[in-house]
C-alpha cells in the first residue's frame, strides 16, 4: 500500500479515488449503503 498523504483525515477510507476522512464504523457503513445504492441505479440505467 502507498502513503495517501492525507494522515491529518485519518483514520481514512478510499473508495473510487475519494477520500472519506476520520472514518469510524458508522461512517463506513453510510459509505457503503450509499455506494451500494449507486450500483442499483448505474444497474437499472
């Protein structure tokens, strides 16, 4: 794994080149609802 240069937001999650900083296990699992969401619609598109 590389250094993502951004240790002030960490703990850090990246998904899809952005960056979710301060992450906590609440906040992971709003970032994957919604990203689970986008796939709904990306499939329904």
């Amino acid at each position: 794994m590389n250094c993502l240069g951004a240790c002030a937001l960490g703990p850090i999650l990246v998904v899809n080149e952005e960056y979710h900083g301060q992450i906590t296990i609440a906040k992971t699992n709003k970032v994957l609802a919604a990203l689970g969401k986008k796939v709904e619609t990306d499939e329904e598109a």
